[in-house]
C-alpha cells in the first residue's frame, strides 16, 4: 500500500499484472478476480496479444530443468548454468 493505494490491485486494474490465484487466500479474491475480468474486457496490457500471452506460472513450469549454454564455451553446457526454477 502506497498513500491508501493497493498497487497490486491498480496494476491488475490496469492491465499490467494476472491475478496470481494460488496465493488469493491472504487477501479479497473477489476483487481481484473482478478486477481482471475488467481488465481482460478492455483488451489492454497483458491482454492485448491476440491469443493470449504466457502466464507466469505457466512460463516458470515450462522452464523447470532447462540447461542455459555457456556461450562463451563453444556451446558447452556447465552444471553451473544449469538454472532450476
């Protein structure tokens, strides 16, 4: 909260942010879900690709295990580039 302003809830409001439904618990769900729902109507932000854009925790899971290269290696893979999510 900034000056009485909930920036979680202004970014979804805004289009700029998904509602994270696994951790609505701790706070008013409903207005977050009305809150998207709003936004989604407007087609702006994250809402204006054609088809949709990736979730975050849809992003993350596609990610789990994935091996990043070392470039600088002629390609090789390093255990320690390997970034689990």
């Amino acid at each position: 909260m900034i000056s009485d302003t909930n920036i979680n809830l202004a970014m979804v409001e805004n289009s700029q942010a998904f509602v994270y439904r696994q951790y609505l618990s701790g706070c008013d769900a409903k207005d977050y879900l009305d809150a998207e729902f709003r936004a989604s109507r407007h087609c702006y932000g994250v809402w204006q690709v054609e088809g949709g854009i990736t979730p975050p925790w849809d992003f993350r899971r596609s990610r789990r295990g994935a091996v990043i290269t070392d470039v600088t290696t002629t390609g090789a893979q390093l255990s320690r580039w390997q970034r689990r999510w």
